[in-house]
C-alpha cells in the first residue's frame, strides 16, 4: 500500500503478488481441511495460526493491482485485475454458504480433542446465559451499515468505471447498475449508470475516487462466562472475545475545482467499515464458539489439576490458561474507512485544484492530452497532506493530432 501511494506501482504489485500467492497457499490448505490448526487454535489461540487473510482483504488487492495497472497505462491487466475482483466477491458467497458444514467439523474436532472435557464443552455452549453475553458484547455491531451478498461497491465502481472509460460499455453496465444500487443516493455513481446505459461516451471528464481515513480495526475485550462443571460450582472463567472498534474519516468531504470557479465536493459511496462488518457477522459464530470451547477446556484442565494433584498444580493450570487468552486482532489495517466519488467536466483545461481539509489548496497539472482521467486521492488522518495520483484513459480509436 505504501508503495502505492509513493506511485512505484511496479513495486507495489510485486508485492501484492506475494500477498496474492500467500492467499493461494491458504485456500488451498482450507480445501485439503485443517483438523490440525483447529486443535492448534484450541489448545492455544487463533494468533497460533498463520493469518490466512479476509475475503474483503482478497477482493481489496485486486482491486489496487487494478488501478496500479490503469495508472501504468496497462489496460489488460487491469482488465484481468478488476476481474478477479469480482471473482472474488462471488468466492466469498461460496464460502459462507459452507460455512455451517465448518462449523460442525469444528464441533466435531473439539469432542475430539477434549474426551471426557466434551460435556464441559456442550454444557456451555448450550447455557442460556451465554446468548446474553454474546448478545451485549456485540451490540455495537448494530452502527455498522452492512451490504448484501459480500459485495463492495467500490471495488464495483471502479471496475465499472474503468470498463466504461475504455469503450466496453456491456461490461460495464452490469458493474455500474449494482454500484449504484448498493450506494445509496450517491449521484455519481447514478449518473455513471444511467449513462453507461444509455451508451454515452464521455469525453473530457474527470472521475474522483477518495479514500477516507482508516477502518475499523479489530480489538481484544475481556470477558466473564459462566463454564458449566459437574460436581463443581459454576465457574466464572475471564476469557477474550475480538469486537471491532469504529474506523475514522480524515476529513469531512474533499473538494475538487477547477479556473472559474467550476467545483465538486465527494460524497460518500461505499463504507469499507460496513464491508469489513459484514463478513465479521459472518464469522462471530464460528469465532464465539471457538473461544468459548477454549475456555471450557481450559477451566476443566485447571479444575481436575486441582482437584487430582493440589492447588500449585491447578495453579499452574491458571497460569497457563491466563497466558494463552488472546484473540487474533491481525488484519490490513491501512484500509480506508469511507470511499468517496465525485464528477467534473474538464474541458479545455490543464489544471484543478485540491481542496483536502483546513490544509493548504494543491495544484495539480494534467496530461498535456487526454479524453478522460481518473484523480484518484488517499488520506489516512487529520492534518496529513494527502497523496494522489492521475490515471489517463485516450481513445485509441482517435487518430494522434
């Protein structure tokens, strides 16, 4: 990502190309079953495990090879790009719906693995008083706006945009159609859509693409339940559940004009926090089921310890169980929070100005020649100067002048 914004999109793809192959390796391994990391999981915690990456962290590098492509100049593998991107969105779909069949191997790994712990491991899951807690440690999941289907509009709107832009308008209507259904009122992507199907072809236009601040990321809270014991009292055992605390926009809006007076103002188009929420909902109950299976485990180990060998050995077992409570809170944290578009007509000239907070305006020149350009602008926090870049889109019907 860094390289990216520093505009070495050569270096920025190679390494999302390692990225990518990472990823590979870790479907593959998914698809050949992994019975050893779930009892890895289980005996210690999810952050024992290689980070196999997210379904919208996938769709996500794609999407920036994409646009890393089109600044080159390297229309066709952009193409093969936003492509894969959408392949990806459909994967995900894939994935969820099997994810029941997951989680009772999961279930069936953990009878497995515990023995005589498994009625332990039942006994909690089905207490009643469970849901309740479950039920308020995610209740601020509500404020996240969620999209169907595991579709992010963004990552639609640019291929769709792109599609456009290079005279493949049957591409790129389906792309527009859904961007524009899912972004609520945003008009730019209405107005792309309603274009594209009626077969304009722009010209002199500028499209820009901003990515706002930094997404929620996941974080670690404590939390009490209550493990069922046979001949024991109810044991109240600390354990750790992820939640995802609040991404943060940069800036209010970003402003774009150009000599005359002419301007724009970005309004939002897609939420990468509700993007990020979505597949997060998907996976809670495989993950709270995960973790309330540990701490069972945990708690019976360090029940019998104590019981069958003295209190320093049920120490011991506290101990243990105390040191490997953690959640895994891994994921790319350099996302945006928000994306934003917006739409100017061009014209004749060679310049606009950006207009990014209380910061100083940013003049930025265009190709001497051009038919269409996309601005596209990052900033990650308050008072730091955001970076961009230009893509350029020429007819390569039109003859050189």
């Amino acid at each position: 990502t860094m390289e990216r914004l520093l505009k070495d999109y050569h270096a920025s793809n190679d390494y999302f190309d390692r990225a990518e192959d990472a990823l590979r390796y870790f479907d593959q391994r998914s698809l050949l079953g992994r019975g050893h990391d779930t009892s890895k999981a289980l005996i210690f915690n999810d952050s024992a495990l290689p980070y196999p990456g997210r379904h919208y962290e996938r769709v996500m590098v794609n999407t920036y090879k994409a646009l890393n492509f089109a600044a080159l100049g390297d229309a066709q593998n952009a193409r093969v790009e936003f492509n894969r991107a959408t392949t990806r969105q459909n994967e995900a779909k894939a994935f969820f719906v099997a994810e029941t069949q997951r989680l009772e191997e999961e279930q069936a790994a953990r009878v497995r693995l515990s023995g005589t712990g498994s009625d332990v491991v039942e006994a909690t899951l089905n207490n009643p008083e469970l849901d309740g807690i479950i039920t308020g440690h995610y209740k601020n999941l509500e404020n996240f706006k969620v999209y169907r289907d595991f579709i992010n509009p963004y990552a639609n709107f640019c291929a769709g945009l792109f599609f456009w832009l290079e005279g493949d308008n049957a591409k790129a209507v389906d792309l527009l159609k859904e961007a524009s259904a899912m972004s609520g009122n945003n008009r730019v992507a209405g107005e792309a859509f309603t274009r594209v199907a009626r077969g304009d072809h722009p010209s002199r236009e500028m499209w820009i693409l901003f990515e706002n601040g930094l997404a929620p990321r996941r974080r670690e809270a404590r939390v009490d339940i209550p493990v069922l014991l046979q001949g024991a009292d109810i044991i109240y055992a600390g354990t750790a559940f992820a939640n995802l605390a609040e991404g943060q926009n940069a800036l209010d809006r970003l402003r774009v004009s150009i000599p005359g007076g002419k301007e724009t103002e970005t309004a939002p188009l897609a939420s990468m926090a509700g993007v990020i929420a979505q597949e997060f909902k998907k996976e809670m109950p495989a993950m709270v089921a995960r973790e309330v299976s540990r701490v069972a485990l945990k708690t019976y180990f360090q029940y019998q310890m104590n019981k069958n060998y003295g209190f320093l050995a049920g120490l011991a077992g506290a101990l243990y169980q105390a040191s490997t409570t953690a959640v895994d809170t891994r994921s790319w944290s350099s996302l945006p929070n928000e994306f934003e578009a917006g739409h100017l007509l061009v014209g004749g000239h060679t310049q606009v100005t950006l207009h990014a907070g209380g910061g100083d305006p940013v003049t930025i020149n265009l190709p001497s020649r051009f038919d269409n350009v996309i601005l596209y602008v990052r900033a990650v926090a308050e008072g730091v100067p955001p970076a961009y870049n230009i893509i350029v889109f020429n007819d390569k019907n039109k003859p050189e002048e």
